[in-house]
C-alpha cells in the first residue's frame, strides 16, 4: 500500500475530510490531495505533521505492512447502542451521575444534548475498534 492510500485510509478511519486534515497538519488541501493520490513524495516533516494531525504513529504511514482496521458487525452495533442506552440513563433525572453546572442531561438544550450523545456514541465506535484491533490474533487478520 502506497504512502498516499495510507494517508487517505487513516484520515477516511478518523472521519475527518481532506480540509479538515490539512487545516490540523497545517498544508493546503491542493497538496493533501496530491499526497494522497501518490503525485509528490511527502518529506518526513511533512508525514509527521500528517501523523500528528490523525493522532497515529508515524510508523503507520510508512510501514510497508497494512493496518488491520476491525470493522464492526452487527453484534457490535447492537452492544454499542445498549452501552449508549446504559449512559445516556445514568446521565438523567435526579440521580444521574453526571451533572453540569448543577444540570442533568434533561436540562441541557437539545444541540448540546445530541453532541453529547454523539461524542458518548463515537467514544464507544472507538474503544470498540481498538479492542478488536488489541484482542483479535494476527492469524485472523485479513
């Protein structure tokens, strides 16, 4: 896999757009694109700004081996919904065990309320994949 496609695969698996990417590794868009369609090979600075922005190590990039990147299943799915369910319960009413500024989840607007619920529902995607990715032995890796 080329530096390019493991560039586009990381920033793709961070859910982050060519803008976005750019804007935290500090490089124009134009150039980010170029990377990843393999046009310029990219200095080492230049891939540890990339590294640094997508929060990876650098050896990601320029390892000849591929990432194993665990997609989740259904079964997944489903217990990350139950967790997410679990959370956003003990987040509400009187007894919920997290309050901000003295409010419950019931008290917050609905904006924040659904960025909350996202960031809980994205945490858990996360935690999910990187214990797929730690448990699962390398004989059953692509």
């Amino acid at each position: 896999m080329s530096i390019g496609d493991k560039i586009k695969l990381h920033r793709k698996n961070a859910k982050l757009t060519q803008v976005q990417l750019a804007e935290k590794a500090n490089m124009s868009r134009s150039y980010l694109a170029d990377l990843e369609r393999n046009r310029y090979n990219p200095s080492l600075d230049t891939l540890t700004a990339i590294a640094d922005a997508l929060n990876i190590n650098l050896s990601n990039l320029i390892d000849d081996e591929k990432p194993f990147n665990p997609e989740l299943n259904e079964n997944d799915e489903k217990d990350i919904q139950k967790e997410l369910q679990k959370m956003i319960d003990g987040l509400e009413g009187k007894n919920g065990y997290a309050h901000f500024n003295g409010e419950s989840i019931e008290g917050m607007d609905q904006e924040d309320r659904e960025l909350l619920i996202a960031s809980l529902e994205n945490s858990l995607r996360i935690a999910k994949r990187l214990a797929k990715q730690k448990f699962t032995p390398k004989k059953y890796r692509d």
